[in-house]
C-alpha cells in the first residue's frame, strides 16, 4: 500500500549488517486552525463526528448512490478520520498537552512533501483509535504557520511527529503506516497486545492486519508459563512475552488460550512444542520461535525477520532500514531509479551517474566495503554474488572514470583503474593532487601544481599528477580533507609525505626540492 512501484529501472541492494546508520528523528506537530481555539474540549469534536455519523447513516441510500458508493465512502471515511484529528495553533497548543494523558502530535510544513505523504496516514490511524476507544489525542500543528508554538513543542523539522505523556513529550519511534502508527500508539498509552478468545474475533482480526505476532497461552491471570500445547514441561514466563511486546515499537502482538484460535491466526502451529509466531504477508508467510522464550530472544528474532524478503525502500521507510541491527544476513532493498531522491545517493557512490540499468550493489557494513555485481543481473548471477558476500569471497569494488589518454600532458590524470600503474609502482617520484569539484580552493592549488610541473619539467625521476576523487577510488588513497597534495617518495610508495597546500609556491617548490635530496642528488633550484 505504501511501497511506490519498482520498475524495470531500479536497484537491488543488498545490505550485509552490522548496519549503523542514524535514523530521522520525527516529532509530532498539527496544522493550525483558527477555530479550533474556540473549542472548549476535544470531547465535543468527538461528539459532533458521532452526531454526523448517525445522521448520514439514517439516510436512506438509492440505486444510483450505490454506483460511486465505494468511492465515496473512502473519501467520508478519510474526511472524517482528518476531522478527528485536533488542529493546534499558539492559543490551544499549550491547554492541550496539558490538559491530556497522551498527545499525539505531527508538526508539519505545508510545502513539505514528506508532510503531505504522513498526513492522510495520520488522520486514518486517529480514525482507527477512535474507532478502538483509545484515549490518545491526535492532533497536528503548522510548524510554519505557528513558530512559536512549534518551538514551545521542541518541532526543528518536518515532518516530525512527538508523543506527550502529561505535559512530557518523547521522540516517535515507529514505522509511517497508518497501521504502524497505530500499533506504536497502542503500545506507549498501555495495550501492548491484544487478546483474542474466540475464533470469530480472530477472522475479524485477519481483515485488518497482515504482519503481527501471537502467543498461545495457559492463562492470563497467573502470567507464568507460555504453553506447551499436549505437553507437560513448564514454559517461560508470560511476563517476558509482554516484556517483549511493550519494548517493540512496530509489531502488533496477539495473545490467546485458545488453540482454535491459534491455528485461526497461525495455521502452521506445531502443537507439541512452547509457540510463538510472526506472520507476514508475503511467501515467507509463517516464522515461528521454540523454547526459551525471553524477552531479548523474542526481540532479537523479530528483529531479524520483520522484513520481507525484497524491501522497497520508500521515503517514509528508509530510516527503518538504514536503523536496522540486523546481523550475519543480507537484507535485500529494491529502489526504484526514478526516485531521485533514494537511488541517486547509491548511484553517486559508485560512480553510475545518470545509469538506466538495473544494477546490483551491496554494502558491508562491518568493514565498511562495497561490492558491485558486474555482471548481467540474473537469478544465478545474484545468487552466486550474495553467496561470495557472505564467503567474504569477492573483492570490493572502487569507483573509476575511463582510462584517459595523458599523451604529452604535464600533469597527468589518475583514475581509480590507474592509480597503481602510475602512482604506486612508478620507479619515479610522485607528486599527486587530490581534488574534488565542488572544493572552493582546489582550483587555485590545480593551477599552482601546474606552475609547478613546468618549472621542474626535464627531470625524469619527477611525476606531477591529479586525481578526482569524487568518481575515483582506491585502497590506497585515504583523503578526506580537499585540496591534498601528497609526495609520493620514488623508494617508499607505502609513507606519501603530505605538502601544505595554502603555502606560496616558493616554500612548495622547496619542500619537493627537499624531499627529492633525499632520494638523489637531483634537484631543481627553488623557484
């Protein structure tokens, strides 16, 4: 539902874990309306959406009616679900927070594309938690609208969305589905999980959710034991099962003695051994966890099997996979190319520009290297890559710009494929200018190691050379600061000797001066 569509243009990446990337930050804020001041209470919205419900369902429906009936109940469903939603503004942000248990808030910009994504998902899951009696106020704030009002909120950013617990507020932690965030609401205002006795309520369950994970159990009362169905041993705490259900923030989690109702929402139980399940909507349909079911367990097994196998990344999601801390599997992520904004990164990283072409790539991020499938993209070819990752069988792979030419230039062009032929095993000494084109200085420093290759032309045991290392890479070039000039000693390629780039040519041409000294007796005066 909210995945965009991968075409035939699009990456395939697989990401080895240890995955350590930071997260957005969301905070909660509404967008402001001028009436919504003159409010006495939030109750009496409440009672305005019930009052106009019943009216429109006493009205009778025609045959033509029936024709957009579809349409336009989606559409009254989605009007009234953002009507729920509270509209803050510098007057009323303050009474309520104050005023309510929980509060939550998506603070927004109207310009934002992000924010107009989240909204329609926000005002659908106030809708459902009205819908499940929660207590939780929904409420949003334009940020840009009402700046004093998002700073009294602690709103930076958009879209951010902040729960307030008695006047406290704390960071969103979940995922952007209307589903997801509904879950998460759930769990932080105290219903954590679900229960389910009957087997109808379990097939009414099944319409509304596709991923959850369920518990079978001897009882509630005396929380002590996970059951063992037919079996007589005594299984792990209840306790660590609700431990386990409050800590995750995306998941929803069920719980029932019945087994009827287990094999409703898990028909692939085993009903000889303790029982708990994840269930998704895709072929990797039913994963189950036996014994020792600890809470750090029972997280740590979410945790590596909450994806699907193949991960669209949208904008909304990307956050919850670079997060991820899932380790010794490949996560596979699919991105479309025509998404700018998410591909065009990955692209730049290794060197793919403007490519059209399905590419697959990976990251590992335990070494920090990356790999490209330079092959045709087939099942096979896939396969085999994934499998020399996990082997630690493949060669990393380092951008490069085309093999140039050089003929009769005075500082030659490295490449990331050239930079061992010309640089390292060179018998001659090298002087290497490491540039980048959005660097202010670099062109004033290109310019004085041009001089510089003129003044010492003739000597044959002197290279000058550059190097783009946005679209070059190499093992042995670690650079992060631009411009960088580096002396690459004739008998110690290994040690490059760093020059001072915002030096005067004269003290340049000296220290080259110096360092040749020291290799030979050949030197070129000082400028």
């Amino acid at each position: 539902m909210y995945g965009s569509k991968v075409t035939s243009r699009s990456l395939l990446f697989p990401i080895i874990l240890f995955l350590l990337l930071s997260s957005f930050n969301f905070a909660s804020v509404l967008s402001d309306n001028e009436d919504a001041g003159d409010l006495e209470d939030i109750e009496e919205l409440m009672a305005i959406d019930d009052e106009q419900e019943s009216g429109e369902n006493s009205q009778p429906t025609t045959q033509y009616e029936n024709k957009d009936f579809v349409k336009k109940s989606e559409a009254e469903v989605l009007s009234k679900a953002q009507r729920i939603v509270l509209e803050l503004n510098n007057d009323n942000t303050k009474r309520v927070i104050e005023e309510n248990e929980y509060v939550l808030v998506l603070g927004y910009a109207p310009w934002c594309g992000r924010s107009a994504e989240l909204m329609p998902r926000f005002a659908e899951a106030a809708n459902v938690l009205k819908g499940l009696g929660s207590g939780i106020v929904m409420a949003k704030l334009d940020a840009e609208r009402y700046p004093k009002a998002a700073s009294s909120l602690g709103i930076k950013g958009y879209p951010t969305l902040l729960l307030f617990v008695n006047g406290s507020s704390q960071s969103y932690t979940g995922g952007f589905s209307s589903e997801e965030m509904v879950i998460w609401a759930r769990k932080k205002t105290g219903s954590p999980v679900i229960r389910i006795n009957v087997v109808a309520e379990a097939e009414e369950f099944l319409k509304q959710h596709a991923t959850y994970a369920i518990g079978l159990f001897d009882n509630f009362e005396n929380p002590t034991t996970l059951i063992y169905l037919h079996s007589s041993a005594s299984g792990p705490d209840y306790g660590e099962f609700i431990k386990a259900a409050t800590a995750d923030n995306e998941i929803q989690f069920v719980e029932t003695s019945s087994t009827e109702v287990a094999k409703v929402l898990y028909p692939v139980v085993k009903p000889t051994k303790a029982f708990f399940g994840l269930v998704k909507s895709e072929p990797e349909h039913h994963t189950s966890l036996d014994e020792n079911l600890t809470s750090d367990r029972i997280l740590q097994f979410l945790e590596n099997n909450k994806f699907p196998l193949v991960t669209v990344m949208t904008e909304l999601n990307s956050a919850k996979v670079y997060a991820s801390t899932k380790k010794l599997q490949i996560l596979f992520v699919a991105v479309d190319i025509e998404e700018d904004n998410l591909a065009k990164p990955f692209l730049t990283l290794f060197g793919l520009g403007e490519s059209e072409e399905t590419s697959v790539i990976a990251f590992d991020y335990n070494s920090n290297s990356k790999y490209l499938l330079e092959s045709d993209p087939t099942s096979r070819n896939i396969e085999d890559f994934c499998t020399g990752l996990l082997q630690g069988a493949l060669s990393p792979y380092y951008k490069s710009q085309p093999v140039p030419e050089n003929k009769n230039a005075s500082v030659l062009t490295v490449v990331g494929k050239t930079f061992d032929d010309v640089v390292l095993k060179s018998p001659a000494n090298i002087v290497l200018e490491v540039h980048t084109p959005w660097c202010i200085t670099c062109e004033t420093t290109s310019k004085q190691v041009e001089k510089l290759a003129k003044h010492f032309k003739g000597l044959d045991n002197l290279v000058f050379a550059r190097i783009d290392a946005s679209t070059n890479e190499h093992p042995k070039l670690q650079v992060e600061d631009y411009p960088t000039l580096l002396f690459y000693p004739a008998n110690d390629k290994s040690n490059p000797i760093k020059l001072p780039t915002k030096s005067g040519l004269k003290d340049i041409a000296a220290l080259i001066n110096k360092n040749l000294k020291s290799q030979d007796t050949s030197a070129k005066d000082e400028l």
